[in-house]
C-alpha cells in the first residue's frame, strides 16, 4: 500500500473526522459514518482517492 497522505493532511483529517463523528453523536448517526470515512485513511496513511488522481500530499 502506498503511503500518499502526509503529516499536514492527517492532522486536517483528524480534527475534520472527529467533528463530523461528534456531530453524528448529537445529530444523525449516518454522519458518524462519513467521519469514520475520513479518520480510517488518515490513520492508514493511504487514500484510495488521491491514488486515483495521482495526488501525494507525503513529502518522502
């Protein structure tokens, strides 16, 4: 698996995923799942979308 997702981009994940997790708590339980979406490539390090588009945000 190639590791496309750099330092920056995980922290922006991070903090955008437990939001929209947190707004799924208090809200509606679907939007949990998009933030969950979006925090398991941050934690993986590899996005399938930005492999698609030729996108690498990882500086090595």
């Amino acid at each position: 698996m190639n590791k496309n997702v750099g330092k920056t981009d995980k922290i922006v994940r991070v903090i955008l995923a437990l939001c929209i997790i947190a707004l799924g708590y208090v809200n509606q339980p679907w939007w949990g799942l998009i933030g969950v979406g979006i925090l398991i490539p941050a934690i993986v390090a590899s996005d399938p979308l930005y492999t698609l588009f030729k996108i690498n945000t990882n500086k090595n």
